[in-house]
C-alpha cells in the first residue's frame, strides 16, 4: 500500500492472510470461506489486545502502589473488546449454513478450540477451574493498602461488569455452533457443542462483592 496510512498499518500483508482453500471455480463458496476467515482473524486481533489490557491490569494491581483509576479505565476496555467480540459472533448470522457445509471439509483438524489466545483469556478468568490472576491481584492490592477504597471498589464492579460480558460471549459461542453444526462431532477434536457447554462456567467465580471499608 503506497500511502502512510497503508504502511504504518502494513495493510498489504495484513490483506493477503485471508487465503481460502476453496478454489475459485466456487466463486459463492469461496467467498463465505474468506467471509469466515475474516470473522476469526478480527477475532484473534481483539483477543490480542484483550489480553495486553487484562494483563496491564494484573500489573496494575500489583504496582507497590496501586493507581486505581488506571486499572479501572484498562478493565473498562477490555470489557468493550469482550463486548465486540461477543458482537463479532453476530456476523454469523450471515454465513449460510450450507456454505459452510460446503467448506468445513477444508478445515481438516482446525478448530477456534485451538486458539491458545481464547484459551489465555479464559484462564486469566478463572474459567479453567484454577484461581483467577485478576482476582488474586485485586485482593493482594486491597490488603496491601489496609482497606477498600473508593477506587478498589470501582475496579470490583468494573471485574464484575467483564465477567458477566465473557459469560455472555460463551453463550453466544454456543449459539453459533448450535447453529451450524447441531449434534454433529467439531473440528479440532472436540465434540462440538457439548464440548463448549462443558466448558463453560462463570467467570471470576472467586470475585469478592467488597471489601472491609476502612
């Protein structure tokens, strides 16, 4: 891309990583192919900068001292980018089931299931039956300082605003699959929907409500 613009966002090699294996001669189908791969590459570029917030976070917290309103405002966008990528789902709604009967043999053994971004996300959430890293930052903060405060507070019901937005996504996780493959077996390996429901759990399940006041 011969522009600044082009260049600083490395749009011509940004533009030619959506490479579909249907071939051409199946102009419809392979177009809901690139349509698919679309979807899942914005999806990995938002769990990427999802996952650069919650960690700024868990730094955040546990700073000596602790900027509250800080860890806030970085709780506060990675609840958006869960928010988007729960919208992102949506797009599906768009893809034609059969047309993705069609190119889902391409596949092979690929599967969002293998994505270690989602599987990073879901752990520092607590999601994978081991203590959450945020959680277990927030309460050393608060018993660094002695007390709640005004600021830890806020950053509680931030935590508590994420989890119930990462619960939402996983349903509509589900919905998606639901969907397109029913009862039938997923890629990856897994067993589909059933695989989904079985892991999904609340998140932050060891989130306190509050504090102590001071």
């Amino acid at each position: 891309m011969g522009t600044e613009y082009g260049r600083y966002l490395r749009l011509d090699r940004l533009l030619e990583l959506q490479q579909p294996v249907t071939g051409p001669e199946f102009a419809r189908r392979r177009s809901s192919e690139h349509f698919f791969i679309v979807v899942h590459q914005a999806s990995e570029l938002l769990l990427k900068q999802l996952l650069a917030d919650t960690h700024a976070a868990i730094e955040g917290l546990r700073s000596p001292r602790v900027d509250w309103p800080r860890v806030h405002e970085d709780l506060e966008r990675a609840d958006a980018l869960v928010a988007a990528l729960r919208d992102l789902l949506r797009l599906f709604d768009h893809l034609p089931v059969e047309e993705f009967a069609a190119f889902r043999p391409g596949l092979g053994g690929a599967s969002a299931a293998q994505s270690h971004q989602f599987s990073s996300f879901l752990s520092l959430m607590g999601i994978d039956g081991r203590p959450s890293p945020l959680t277990a930052a927030l309460r050393s903060a608060v018993r660094r300082e002695g007390a709640a405060s005004d600021g830890s507070e806020r950053v509680v019901r931030s935590l508590g605003a994420l989890a119930s937005t990462v619960e939402e996504w996983q349903r509509g996780h589900i919905r998606v699959a639901e969907r397109f493959i029913a009862d039938a077996p997923g890629t990856g390996g897994t067993t589909g929907v059933a695989w989904l429901r079985g892991r999904q759990r609340p998140a932050l399940p060891d989130l306190p409500r509050s504090f102590p006041s001071p």
